[in-house]
C-alpha cells in the first residue's frame, strides 16, 4: 500500500471517529422527552402560582411579535412568534390572533 493510499484511509477513519464523537454529544430523544416534560411542569406550576397571587401577565407574546403587528404585519409576527417559541403555524396563528383580538 502506497503512503498516499494509507493517508486516505486514515483521514476517513479520522472523520468516522470525529463525526461519531459529536453525534455522541446530541441530546437523545429521551432526554429531550424528558427536558420537554420538565419545562412543561415548571411552566404549570408557575401558572399556579401566578393564579394564586393574582399576577397578569400583561404581555403574553414576544416583544417582536408586538412590533410587527403595530406596523400591521401579521405574517411577520407569526414567524416571529414560530421563532420564540418553537410552536407550529397553526398554533402561532391562533395566539397571534388570540392577541390581536385581546388589544
């Protein structure tokens, strides 16, 4: 085997254990599940709290989402929204409304 052919074959080796290395480090569906799990159940009980002490929350969407429907751009403000947090179209679209009907 030639010195360029061995070189190759140690560079392809080499990535195989680097790419291997960062798949390692992505978080598994289970720990996504259970992170997903966890922030639902802080986001309840801070729900509960803010219910039992009367707090309002007198700003339920993004500041960006705010902005681009004062300049009357409900496209925008429902990515933007997408964007924030991570909900589907239909989702962000009824919050956006729901929010337009509340101002």
């Amino acid at each position: 085997m030639c010195f360029h052919h061995r070189m190759e074959i140690t560079l392809a080796l080499l990535m195989v254990v680097v790419v291997a290395l960062l798949a390692a480090q992505l978080p598994g569906r289970t720990e996504q599940a259970r992170t997903a799990y966890r922030l639902a159940e802080i986001e309840r009980r801070l729900r509960l709290v803010m219910d039992h002490l009367g707090v309002v929350d007198p700003s339920p969407v993004p500041p960006e989402v705010q902005q681009h429907l004062a300049r009357g751009d409900r496209i925008k403000a429902i990515a933007a929204y997408r964007k924030a947090t991570g909900a589907d179209l239909l989702s962000a679209k009824q919050a956006v409304e729901a929010y337009e009907g509340r101002r």
